[in-house]
C-alpha cells in the first residue's frame, strides 16, 4: 500500500479520535456542570444573609433542624401572628425548631420601618427572640435569593409558589429541603404546623 496513503489514513484515525475525546469530555465536564447545580438546589444550606443587627447569619449552622421561614411585617392585620410564632419557638426551640423571620415591604407598605426600628418593635411588643433577618424583598424583580429558592421549583426541587401576603410559612426539614408552604392565614397553632414539627 501507497506510504502516503498508510499516512493519510493515519492521520485521519488520530483526528477522529482526538474529536470523540473532546465530545466526550465536554460531556462529562456538562453533567458534572448539571449535578453541581442540582446538589446546589436541593436545601437552603447554600445562603448566608444578615439580621437585622447587621450579624451574618449562615443557613449552614441549622443542619438537623427544622426550619420555619415567614415573611413578617409590622403594620399588618396578620401582626399578632408573632405573638404565636414567639409561643411555637418558646415550645419547640429545644426539639429542633428554629423559626426564622425575614422582614418585607412588599404588601400595602406594611413593613416601612428600619431595621432598627423592627428590631425595637418585635422586642417591645411581643418578645420575639427567633432569629429575625434584615428587611429584604420577597416577590418581584428584587426577590431576595433565598425567595428565588424557595418559591422555584427548579431551585427548590418540590413546587412552585408566590409569597400573597405577609406571613405566608415556608417548613423545610431537616435536610433544609422544603417540604411545604402554609398559607399566610394559617395560625403558628394550627395542627397541621404542629404535627408537621412533632413529626419524624
């Protein structure tokens, strides 16, 4: 057989090889890429934000607990509902719950306060002394990232949601995943919240 002809089949062989090698480890370096971002997804563990007293404060350190999340305001008919939110944790605080408040202005301007000024009101009027976070955003083009994840399906990996009103409840298990959203008119008391904490 013709050398140049040994050789072109040659070359043709070690290109076509090299081709497949990339395809391939483009392939995997994706699906890695796609498994990342899935582990990512799957618990509120990933955020770390700040409280209202300008404190970082990191998901991370509630591993093995359950998590309740509840957009709060302080101007609202729904208000008192702190009073049951400060009960549950007074209750539930030593079996693994940690409620966690985040502030927002985002219905009827109801939260138009500083983060001082909430501060001073949760305390004064209803005791509270859950972690409560800084003043965020949850709904709209400035949705705060931790909303982004727990009202996206392809975040959170369970549903899709809207926060509707203030203090609407967000329960994540003890693997930070979320489990359920409980509407903003359902009490701190309600059974369905506390056999949700009571169980396994």
């Amino acid at each position: 057989m013709n050398k140049y002809l040994i050789l072109g089949i040659m070359l043709i062989s070690i290109l076509v090889g090299c081709s497949k090698e990339k395809k391939i480890e483009k392939t995997v370096t994706m699906n890695s890429d796609k498994s990342n971002i899935e582990n990512l997804a799957k618990n509120i563990y990933q955020f770390s934000v700040t409280d209202l007293y300008g404190d970082q404060f990191d998901f991370s350190t509630l591993k093995g607990k359950k998590i309740m999340i509840v957009n709060t305001a302080s101007k609202c008919g729904n208000t008192p509902q702190y009073e049951g939110l400060q009960k549950l944790y007074d209750t539930y605080k030593d079996r693994g719950l940690v409620i966690i408040g985040f502030p927002a202005n985002n219905f009827g301007k109801q939260e138009p306060g500083s983060d001082q000024e909430i501060a001073a009101f949760c305390k004064e009027n209803y005791g509270v002394t859950f972690p409560m976070m800084s003043k965020i955003s949850v709904k709209g083009d400035d949705i705060h990232d931790v909303y982004k994840y727990l009202t996206q399906k392809s975040l959170n990996g369970k549903e899709n949601s809207e926060v509707t009103w203030n203090f609407q409840k967000y329960l994540l298990n003890k693997n930070g995943e979320l489990e359920k959203v409980v509407s903003h008119k359902t009490l701190p008391s309600d059974k369905t919240i506390i056999s949700w904490i009571e169980g396994e």
